[in-house]
C-alpha cells in the first residue's frame, strides 16, 4: 500500500540538493510510536544477516529552481512525495499522526499537510513502470584489504539478478517463509530516458538508475517491489516506482 502526501508552503521551500535524509527523519518522526519507530530505524526485517526497512519513498515533486552554486533546491507553492510500504501498520502510523498534527517544520519552514490520499494497486506481470526515485543494485567486495562498492546498471545482467535475491530476501524476512513463485525480471525500455543519479547521503555517494521498465514474474515479488521497493537502500529514499509511464 502507499500514501501520496500534498504539501503546502508559506510562499516556497528551500532544501538541499541532497534532501534524502530529512525526508527520512520526517517519516520516521510521523510513526509516532517510539518503539516502532526505534525497531524501523535500527533493526526492521531480518533475514540470512540482513535487514530491510520494507518501506520507500519518492522525491518531492512539483515547481521548482535548482541551485547548484549555493547546493539547494527551491520548490514553490506546493509539492507531494509519496510514502510506500509492505507493512500497513507502518502507513497507518504516519496517517493517523498527519491527520492530528497537520503542519511540520522543515529546516525552520512551516509546511502545512494540504491532503492525504492512500493507494492500493496491485503490480501485474508484463506492467510498464517508472521510477519516482532511483534504483540501486550493488555489491561489496574486498579489494587492496579495503572494502570496494560497485553500482550496477540495467545495461548489465547482475542489476536484474541482484533486484531478484533483494526481493525474495524481504519476501522472506516479512513472511518467514520462501515465495512460491520466485520469478521476477526487469528490462529497460526507452532507454535514452535512462538516467544514472549519484545522490549523497550522509555523506555518502549513492549510485541508482531512473527510467522506465518492464517488470515479469510472480505476484508476490512484484507487489513487495511495488510496496516495499525495488533494489537497495529502500528506506534512505531509493527504489520507490509507480505503475505506467
């Protein structure tokens, strides 16, 4: 499931370019329940080692001007993001918690919560898709005895088998239990829309792919990619996608 979120500014909202963690801090800070909250941020889903957050969210859209020399963003007027996860619970926290405080401070900006709306699509095999915020697919290895990242791209075959084993891992730390059906591919299309995104998170550069594409495969990977996010680094702003284009 997923809720789009329509704000409101006094006049315009100025951010930095890079605005992945404040979205997050907002989120988390909309669960409400202190201990929920505390289990989404430092533990979530676990399975084989890892843990996944089960949830994504998208950029915040609407009229803006970029500012690159000063490393901001200005949005006017209003916006709307969207906030997405396998889990209702979690979604259900942050609507009750918007419908009772309906105006939050952004970087000492007053943004009022203008309308809520929830979804609940279901993400079909053969569906063409497009990204509301970039895909990542990795890998860590060892090199020179220090660790190494390489961020594929949808060019390459290990993007598609690395999103497979990232979905089947969170079907598996929701459900405890192995999907039935574990088919899941992906594939470009229109790919002079393809776009690489190197975003910075605390720090650190994160690389993901924007664009559009065909998903194939099992109900139940598809739709843990629709709500909880396809790829890595879900709960940092990445891998949320929406159905057409």
């Amino acid at each position: 499931m997923r809720i789009q979120i329509m704000l409101k500014f006094d006049d315009k909202l100025v951010l930095p370019i890079q605005y992945n963690n404040i979205f997050q801090a907002i989120i988390l800070k909309w669960l409400g329940d202190e201990n929920y909250q505390k289990f989404i941020h430092d533990t979530g889903y676990e399975y084989n080692k890892r843990r996944y957050k089960m949830y994504s969210f998208s950029r915040l859209e609407g009229a803006f001007r970029m500012n690159r020399e000063n490393k901001t963003i200005t949005y006017f007027d209003q916006g709307k993001f969207i906030v997405s996860s396998s889990d209702d619970k979690f979604l259900n926290y942050i609507v009750n918690k918007v419908i009772l405080e309906d105006e939050i401070f952004i970087r000492n900006q007053r943004v009022s919560v203008e309308e809520v709306r929830c979804f609940n699509k279901k993400l079909k095999s053969g569906d063409k898709i497009y990204t509301k915020s970039p895909i990542v697919a990795y890998s860590t290895f060892e090199h020179d005895g220090s660790k190494k990242t390489y961020y594929y791209s949808p060019m390459e075959k290990d993007f598609e088998t690395i999103l497979r084993r990232n979905l089947i891992n969170k079907f598996n730390a929701a459900y405890e239990k192995e999907p039935e059906n574990d088919e899941f591919s992906i594939k470009p299309i229109n790919n002079p829309k393809l776009r690489e995104s190197a975003v910075v998170y605390k720090g650190t550069v994160i690389k993901g792919w924007s664009g559009e594409f065909i998903v194939e495969g099992s109900e139940e990977l598809l739709n843990m990619a629709y709500n909880a996010g396809l790829g890595s680094k879900n709960g940092q702003g990445f891998g949320c996608v929406e159905i057409g284009g």
